[in-house]
C-alpha cells in the first residue's frame, strides 16, 4: 500500500520558496516523493502542465536522493535532475527545498544547492511554471523508478516535521 497528501483545491502558488523537513523512509521498493503538479493539470495534461520534483528517493539506492523536472521536452525518463548523496537519509531531519522564480528552480538539501534547472530558452515546451502549482508529498511502493520490493519488507514511514512556503 502507498499513500499520498495533496493541498490540491485546498493551496497552490506560483514562485516562492518552499522547505520541508521530512525523515525518509528505507526499504527495498519505497518511493517517497516530496512534488508539485501544475493545478491545471485537469484541462492541461500531463507534462504540458509540469511537474516539479522538490525530492525522490529510492529505497533501493538509500543515499542518493534526486530531483527532477517534467515538461513537454522531456518528461518520464527526463533528463532534467540533479541528486545528492545523504549517507544518514532515513535516520535523520533533513531539509529539502526549491527556490521557484520567473527565472530559474533551485534545488537544494540542509541549504546546498545541488542542482538549477534554467533553461536557456522559456517556452510552453520548457518552461510551464508561470502558473500556479500544488504540493504533493507521498510514498509509493515498487513502480517504474522504486523498484523491486524486498521480500523481507514489513513496512517504513516517511515523517514530515514541517513545510513551509515563502512568497
């Protein structure tokens, strides 16, 4: 089983900076991902309506945490992402952020950033994060990018102290 929060019809915003202080959980097949979705994801699909991945991680690859951009150029297996390594992922607090402007997406953990996503060229194709977004933060099991589950797999949680937005 999985399970997923939303601020979907509830909040969403357009540029700011946005922390969340989570703990991941570990295991073999754990998904956890800390994301947005263009709110107007309902009339304009997916990716036209972009996705921004503050944080993902993988359970069977523990310290490596990435994030990643969805757009119409290049979505799925997108080659927009960036990652850091965190050997202490699921044992302690860490902090992951975007800084969103007009500009540029700034990526960042415990206030590093390790990755920028500013094409050089902002067009529907590239660049459809001049609208508002909501925030996601959920755990999913197995799937195309978590992987196998581990046989020996009871169950994991992901803690979330806090999310913040900036405007």
């Amino acid at each position: 089983t999985s399970a997923r929060l939303l601020t979907h019809g509830l909040f969403d915003f357009t540029y700011g900076k946005i922390e969340i202080r989570a703990k991941l959980p570990s295991g073999g097949g754990t998904w956890p991902a800390l994301w947005m979705l263009g709110s107007n994801f309902q009339t304009n699909t997916w990716p036209a309506c972009g996705e921004i991945d503050i944080m993902e991680h993988v359970g069977n690859n523990q310290g490596k945490v990435q994030s990643a951009i969805h757009t119409p150029s290049s979505f799925g297996n997108t080659v927009n992402l960036g990652s850091t390594n965190l050997d202490d992922v699921s044992a302690t607090f860490h902090i992951y952020s975007l800084s969103w402007t007009s500009e540029k997406l700034d990526f960042a953990v415990d206030g590093n950033v390790y990755y920028t996503y500013n094409p050089s060229v902002k067009d529907n194709n590239t660049w459809p994060f001049d609208a508002n977004q909501f925030l996601i933060m959920n755990v999913a099991m197995g799937g195309g990018l978590g992987g196998a589950i581990d046989s020996n797999f009871d169950e994991a949680a992901m803690e979330i102290d806090y999310v913040k937005v900036y405007q």
